[in-house]
C-alpha cells in the first residue's frame, strides 16, 4: 500500500521543502542515484522532471522508481506534451502500482523549445484536464467511463506563476486547477518577495499548500539565458548584477547565498507553507542552501 | 481561405525530371490569392523551368500552362480533359485538394505538387499569412471571443495560458502572440470572463473521424423560418 508521507505533510503546519532533480540523457543514472542520496533525508519529497523544456531524457516515472528504490519520497511530474490520454492514465496506473503517490500536473513545455523540435507535440490535454483525468481514475472509472480493476489514490500538485507579467489570466488557471483537486502548488522561480506576498494573500482563500519556487543561478550568464530561453522564468535585473559582481568561478556560491537569503525571509516571515528548490543541475548543492538558509525538515 | 506556398525550383525540377511533356497547372481561387500558383505564378514558373533548362541540364521538357477556376472541383476538371491527353504528367499548382481531385479524375496520369499547402488563414499585411481555423469539426469560437486556441495557442490548450507566456507573447516564439492573453482581452473587454472561467474537458478528436465526410442533411427550419 501506498505510504502518503508528502500527503500527510500537506496537511501539518511544517515549512515544507520539496527540490527537483533531472534526470541524465542517457542510461547512466549513476549521478542522479548520487544526488538522490544527498537529498533524500533532507527534503520532504524530490520532484522528478519530464524531460524539462522539451529535451529528451530518461523519463520521470523511471527516476521516480530510482527515489523510492533509494528510499526517498518521490514527485511524478508528468506533462501533457508527450502523451495521449492513454498513455497518461496508463503511466498513472503504473505510479500508483509502485506507490508512487505524488503527481505534479503540467501542460508541459513547448516542443519548439527543447531538443526534438521535429517532434509531433501530443497536449490532448492540458493541465487543469490532467488532473481531473486523476481524480476521475481515483473514482474507479478511466476518463471514458470505464471500470478499473482496482482503484488508486494521488496526491495532486501543480504549478503557478505569481510573477507572471499578466497575472489574471493566471489566476483564473490557477483557481480552475485548484477546482480540478491540486492540493499543493509549486511556483515558477522566484525572486521577488513582493509579489509572492501579493499572491500569498489572495491564495489564502484556499485550502491548498503553496510552496515557492526557488532557482539556483550558477551565474550571471545561466540568469540571462534562462531570461531568453526557459519558460516562466523572470530573473530581475539586479539579480544579474548581483551575479555578474563576483569574481569567476564564485558564481555558484552567490547564487547560493541568494537562494538562502530568499528562503531565510520567506520562513522568516512566513511567505509561503514551504519552498520547492529548483538547482538545474547543481543538485549537489541543495544542502548547502539548506544549511544556510537554516531550514530543516522535520523528521518522522 | 487556404495558404500554400511553392515548392523551391530545385525540387520541382527533381519532381519533373522523368517526364518529358509537363503541363503547369493553376488554380484561380485560394492559390491565386495567396501568390503561390494562380495564373501569374504559373508563368513566371514556366520561365523559371525554361531559363533553368536552357542553363544546362539534359532534360528537353516541353511546357504547357493552364490555369482552372478551382481544381477542386469535377465540373472545372472537365476542361482538363484534351489537355492532359497530350501531357505526361500535370504539375499542380494547387492546393493538396485539388492535387488530388486531379488524381481521381485522371487516373492514367501522374500529378506531381507544385505547393507546399500549409494552412487555413489570412493575410494580416502584404505579403503575410497567418493561420486563423484548424478546421477541427468542433467549433468552440463562442467562448473564446472569436479567437481560436486550438489553432493559435501552440499547445491548442483550452483552460488558459501556460506559464510560458510572457510580454503577452508566446514561449515557443517571441514573435508569435499568446492565444490566451488576447482571448483574456477581448473577453474582458467583451464583459464575458466568467467564460474563461470554465473547466473545457479534453476535445473530441472524433468529432468528425479522419479521414472527414461531411454528408448534408436538410436544416429543419424553426416556426420564425417558415
């Protein structure tokens, strides 16, 4: 039977902490095996990306598999881009069957952005209808109606974009995945506090758990870049300078510093219910945030 | 109306290459006016086939040019029918419907496509297109303001924007306008948000079965028609 950890966290008053780790392009998962185990006992749950912007990897549900293998707690991203309805509910059955409980609904990056732009981009759903087709398969039925043989139980994410440029029609999704039974949202990166303080005060109206998103620049130039070419990300100018100030191969380390100082202040002053810890590909440093941002999860 | 554009010369000559008697043929509607094979365009790729024959190259095509109303349409395919007995293949300057309405009524002889047929739409300024209709059988318009997300959102979502969306433009190109931010304006300017506001479930991608048949039956007429 399933063990609902994350769930059961979802529903204390602990400042829940959440990260992500990508999986390799290729069948050496020797590195993720790596960085699950660091952060497995310092995280609440570790997200598992589906082929982040586009580009072909191995695939979430696999790494997945790898983090409960490994004993942690993993998060089933999954996204509408690559899958029909079949496809979806089939991998669902799967997750649920090896108790992998946690889902994180996504439409999913754009084909045009990653690595196989020649691909047939699938999204014969969306989101807000993924997770709806979830809470249908919980009811014992597939999305057309049909009995299953044994029913499963998730626990439902998604994702917001407190910072985004035109934030209404955002909201108005994020009510309507709130409707379609998310009980937690990770935010898209970041970095200023304004505005998730601005989203925090009308999210509070509803009975869900909010954790902010947090990006680890490496440098000035990953912060431009992903500006230009990552989806939903908005790193603001200062940030940049901030990065650009430090001698080369310091990078890194203020990129953590400015991630610590971000979750510092939204414990502090309790911005959100937790943070979700986006490295992109400096997993190994997640605890070293952690320990300076002083936050530690509680253990059971 | 339906926006094609032509086939680069090099590939046509391929195409053409084992036949000897070619006829260029042109289609007078949606071809015609989007500048990729009305009967302007099949002259000047006449020219371009002589100029690039007589630079070199062993072929000695022999050309003849035409131009129908609509190739779609059997009853315009009829004047077709002495020329294509003197040809070996017809060139298509039409739509991929009319190179195939050509394929079925003249089974004797091959058709190659002069176009590339890309999408339903229309021309924003001179010289650009721009895709309005996927002629997805399940027109959902009304809730949209009249902006289509199947066809302008490039995910075709339907519950509102991706996150990807930023300067009111979209993720996958910066150039391109994100479907959900003008369906946001124009429904808010319209006073109709609580349409967004709705859960759209998953489409039916059998509304109409591919490959599609529309068979018209009688619209029955309500009281105020009669």
């Amino acid at each position: 039977m399933a063990n609902a950890l994350f769930e059961e966290k979802l529903h204390s008053d602990e400042f829940l902490v959440t990260t992500e780790i990508g999986p390799p392009k290729g069948v050496d998962v020797s590195e993720m095996i790596h960085h699950i185990d660091i952060l497995k006992d310092k995280v609440d749950a570790i997200n598992v990306t589906d082929h982040q912007s586009s580009v072909m990897r191995f695939p979430s549900l696999g790494g997945c598999l790898l983090v409960k293998e490994c004993g942690g707690e993993p998060i089933l991203q999954m996204t509408c881009r690559d899958r029909n309805r079949l496809a979806l509910q089939a991998d669902l059955l799967l997750a649920y069957s090896r108790s992998i409980v946690n889902v994180l609904c996504l439409t999913g990056d754009s084909i045009d952005v990653g690595d196989h732009k020649e691909a047939k981009p699938v999204f014969d759903s969306d989101s807000v209808q993924l997770l709806k087709m979830i809470r249908t398969l919980e009811s014992g039925k597939d999305v057309s109606g049909n009995d299953l043989k044994g029913v499963p139980k998730f626990c439902l994410g998604a994702s917001v974009h407190p910072e985004a440029d035109l934030i209404e029609p955002q909201l108005i999704k994020f009510e309507k995945k709130v409707a379609a039974g998310a009980q937690f949202f990770q935010t898209q990166g970041i970095f200023d506090l304004a505005s998730l303080r601005r989203f925090m005060q009308y999210a509070s109206q509803f009975d869900i758990k909010i954790l902010a998103g947090i990006i680890v620049l490496a440098s000035a130039r990953m912060a431009k870049y992903m500006n230009d070419n990552v989806p939903g990300i908005i790193v603001p100018e200062a940030i940049i300078d901030e990065l650009a100030s430090v001698e080369k191969g310091k990078g890194l380390q203020k990129g953590i510093e400015i991630a610590a100082k971000l979750i510092r202040t939204i414990k502090e002053e309790n911005l959100s219910h937790g943070i979700h810890i986006m490295a992109v590909g400096n997993e190994s440093v997640v605890p070293d945030i952690l320990e300076a941002a002083e936050v530690e999860v509680a253990r059971h | 109306m339906i926006v094609a554009e032509q086939k680069p010369l090099p590939e046509i000559r391929r195409m053409i290459s084992p036949y000897e008697r070619v006829l260029i043929l042109g289609c007078g509607t949606c071809m015609t006016v989007c500048d990729a094979g009305g009967e302007r365009e099949v002259s000047f790729l006449h020219n371009a086939l002589r100029v690039a024959q007589s630079k070199g190259g062993n072929e000695a095509h022999h050309f003849l040019e035409s131009t129908l109303k609509r190739q779609c349409e059997p009853e315009f395919l009829e004047m077709l029918v002495d020329k294509v007995g003197e040809v070996d293949v017809i060139l298509s300057l039409g739509c991929g419907i009319g190179v195939q309405a050509i394929a079925e009524r003249f089974p004797d002889t091959p058709v190659l496509p002069g176009v590339n047929t890309s999408f339903m739409g229309i021309s924003s300024e001179q010289g650009v297109w721009d895709e309005r209709c996927a002629a997805c059988g399940d027109c959902r318009l009304e809730d949209t303001a009249g902006i289509c997300p199947v066809t302008r959102c490039t995910k075709g979502i339907l519950n509102g924007p991706c996150a990807g969306t930023k300067n009111g433009k979209c993720e996958a190109n910066k150039d391109m306008d994100c479907a959900w931010v003008l369906i946001y304006k124009r429904l808010e300017r319209l006073g109709q948000l609580e349409k967004m506001r709705r859960y759209y479930p998953m489409r039916n991608f059998r509304a109409i079965p591919r490959p599609k048949r529309l068979v018209r039956t009688p619209v029955a007429l309500g009281e105020d028609d009669g």
